[in-house]
DNA sequence: GAATACCCAG
DNA sequence: CTGGGTATTC
C-alpha cells in the first residue's frame, strides 16, 4: 500500500499536475494540503475520472485539505475534536483498515507572532486527538505538511534556519510529541541511502528551487506496524521542476499491507 | 503597404501573439491600443528581435498605445494636441510618407455618464487636430480602437444596440466628422464581399465570441490619395479563436503604395 | 470574462 | 515568486 502526502498550493491551479502524477503513481491515499477551494467548488468529478474518490474540507484562500483513495474512505474526520475553528487543516478516514490522518499544520509566521502560539496550541489538540486515535488503530498513518524541519540537516543552511521559524525547538518538541506517541518518521528509515534528495518545499522566493535551497517539512509518521512493513519513503523531486509548480513536491511511503 | 490595428488588450499578456501574428503578417505598420504598460515596460527589444521598431506611450492600467513600424517612424507625435490629459490614446508618425495616427478612443462607459462627455470632448480634439494634418499630409491613415460601431449592420444586433453606448447618434456624428474632414472608410469599399467576417471586437462575457455577438468598432480611416489604391481591409477573426485572446481582432488594410 | 492594482500570506 | 481576495474597467 502507497500512502503519499502534497501540498498543492492552490488545487485549482493544480489539479492537471495531481492528475498526471497519478496516473504515473496510481498510489492508494494521497493526501492534498492548501486546495484552497471551498468544498462546493471542489473538483470531485475530474478527480473521480481519474479513478480516485475523495473526501475533503475546505475555505477560501487559505488552508483545505483533501484525502484521495481508491478504495472507499470509511470514518471519515472533518476537524481537530475541541478544536473547530475555521481553518479547514484536518481530514482523516481509514482506508484499507489503515487509519490515514492528513494535515496542513500551521506555518507559524515567526517566533514572536499569535500565529506561532496558534502552531503551538493546534499540535497539542492534534497530539491530543493522535492519543486517541491510537487507542482504536494499530495501522495509523499521521501525514502531510507540518511546517517542521526535525533536524538541522532537514534544511539546507543549518547555519541560517537553527532556531528560527520551521526550525525553532518548541516547534521541534511539539513534533516529538507526536512521535513519543507511537510514531516514527517513515523517511528516516531510509537516512543512510546514497544521494538521496533531502527536501520536500523549496521556497518559491529567492530562486529556492534553482539554489536547492529547500527544508523537509512535509512527513509521514507511521505505528510501528506499519513502519515495520515500510519499503519506502521518498519525495518526487521531480515536481518542483515542472511549469507553474507547488512550492511542495509528493512525498510517498509503500508498505507492505 | 500594409496597415494594421489591434487593441491587444495588455501588451503584457499579448506579446507572444503580436509576434506570432507579425511573423505571419509582416504588415508595415502596426497600431496597438491598450497596451496597459509603463513605458519603462515597454517590450522594444523583444519586437525589435523581430524586426519592428516601436514609439509607444503608456501608462498603468489603462490606455496606452504603440506603433510598430519596418521602416523607421518620423515626426512622431505622443498627444491630442490641447488635449495632454494623462489618458495615453494617441500616437502618430510618419512612416514611408504615410502619415499614420493610431488611437485608441474612449469607450464613454454609458450616455449618462461623465465618461460621455469626455468621449465626446475629445473625438471634438481628435477631429479638430485631423484637420491640421490633414493639411500636411496628403496620405494619411487614422486608425485603431474607436469605441463606435457606424451602422445598424455593424452590430451583431442591432434591435438590441441601435442607441445605446458605441450606436448612439452623437457618437455616429462624432466618427461621421471624422470622415467629413476627408477621410474614408476602408473597410466600407469591401462591403459587397461574399460571406465576410462583420466584426471586429466580440465581448469577453457572456459568450460573446461563440455566439458571433460582436460589434465593428475598429477602424481604418483614409484620405482620398490611399483610398483610390486600397486593395483589402479586412479583419483577422481568427486571432479570436486563440488560447488567451484579446476581444479585438486585428484589422488589415492594404494600399498600392 | 479578462485584464490590472493593491493587499495579504507563505 | 506565486498563490488568493478585493475593487475597477471595458
């Protein structure tokens, strides 16, 4: 089973890209952040054309996140239970008897910004809820775009991103958490593979991508059930390059179940 | 020698499809109107790479126009004189003895609109500066976008526009003046043609273009000396059909000389 | 419906 | 730099 995650920045502007790619990678979930689209305008039909049903919750302009599955979604979670503002960050639905959970955690703007103690506060509901869902699902996966780099060599310069936002040790304690609750980073099974692409977002600003100036922010956590089954976790750098690209690229796990 | 208008509704967006139609129309003069660009924004090198020069003024948003030429431009002049408004509508050269004019005038909004009245302010300053170059200029073209459709039969429908903005009398009268001074209508010498394309601007809205729903309100004027030589005038429809359009078309009158 | 400006966000 | 929202024009 391939479980893969993206921030498509705008699934109106994306949609042709998500269709192609997965036509290439017919993989089983894929999990969408930043669709953008409120869910009336929701491109359902063309996604079903390609083969793929999808549950979703979204807004204007900001946030939206999507599930896309081959076979039915079933138990499906619109929102973070105690925490239903208005971002639309949260989708979630077991497939295949995998619990898949896909979230666009909270970019956090900067370290002395109400949006960095609104990051903060969402992982603890999120934490919270993972708690819970782990209660009811041996095979959970937690993916998407957490807005965290774990580790320095997660960035591109070290130097410049150690401590500041995406990189900042409270962000870093918060995704911890959720690791200390019976997840593992599926990527780092594979650290040790020899020239392996290490980012998943290159910032649209500065020429990011032509600089290779990106940061691993986009993850899949998985139970130790299925991270011991997992064969593969890799991001499809390829996707940055395209015209008019997601700042975000695919990040995609297989495991055997 | 061939002459050509088209309002390219945003030189920016246009550029590609000015180059393509001049690499295929290599027309000796060319008048854009609604180029919408600061002149410090002006393409030249991009049109002169193929092989056109360019005097142009604009400016943001609104209005602005240009002259593409093979031959080079002289006495060129940038304003209505008594007239320098900041609305960037007129542009003039001489070009192979010629004495081209291009203009892109206002549309006037509604008849009860302060915009009305400017519309017809200025074709009073448009006709009373002809006048003077016409004394000058025994071989001269006035062209480009005249917000004004002449007849009933150049309108898509006229039961629905005879009256209104573009067909009312005083703006008939206006464009009527203009051929009174000493010009003709080019297009008018080819109104016999079988199974001819009528228009030249078709709405954005509404499905203007697959309905036909379109009106003739680019024109090209001439004096008698071209006028007795003018092979064709006709209208690119196709150009209507491309990715991206403007919702004019371009405008070609031939002349033997 | 398609442009542009200005604003905000990442 | 690349999204989206708003307002304005034609």
């Amino acid at each position: 089973m391939q479980i893969a995650t993206w921030n498509v920045n705008s699934l109106n502007v994306r949609l042709e890209h998500v269709l192609a790619w997965l036509e290439k990678h017919p993989v089983d979930a894929l999990a969408l952040q930043e669709t953008k689209l409120t869910d009336d305008k929701f491109p359902r039909d063309a996604i079903r054309e390609a083969g793929y049903e999808t549950v979703f919750t979204g807004q204007k302009t900001y946030n939206g996140v999507a599930l896309l599955t081959k076979t039915p979604a079933e138990d499906i979670a619109y929102a973070l239970p105690g925490f239903e503002d208005d971002h639309k960050r949260v989708i979630a639905a077991t497939v295949n008897g995998v619990r898949v959970i896909g979230v666009y955690c909270p970019n956090g703007q900067a370290l002395d910004s109400p949006k960095f103690e609104y990051k903060l506060a969402w992982f603890e509901a999120l934490a919270s809820w993972l708690n819970t869902e782990l209660q009811n699902h041996d095979k959970l996966v937690l993916t998407g775009d957490f807005n965290i780099a774990p580790r320095p060599e997660d960035t591109y310069d070290p130097e410049r991103w150690e401590g500041r936002i995406l990189c900042s040790p409270p962000e870093r304690a918060a995704l911890q958490t959720l690791l200390d609750a019976g997840l593992a980073d599926c990527w780092r099974l594979f650290d040790e593979r020899e020239g392996r692409h290490r980012f998943t977002w290159w910032d649209y600003r500065n020429g990011g991508w032509a600089r290779n100036a990106g940061l691993r922010i986009d993850h899949v956590l998985a139970t130790p059930a299925l991270v011991d089954v997992c064969r593969e976790c890799k991001a499809h750098v390829g996707e940055r390059g395209r015209k008019r690209p997601s700042d975000h690229v695919p990040v995609v796990a297989e495991f055997d179940v």
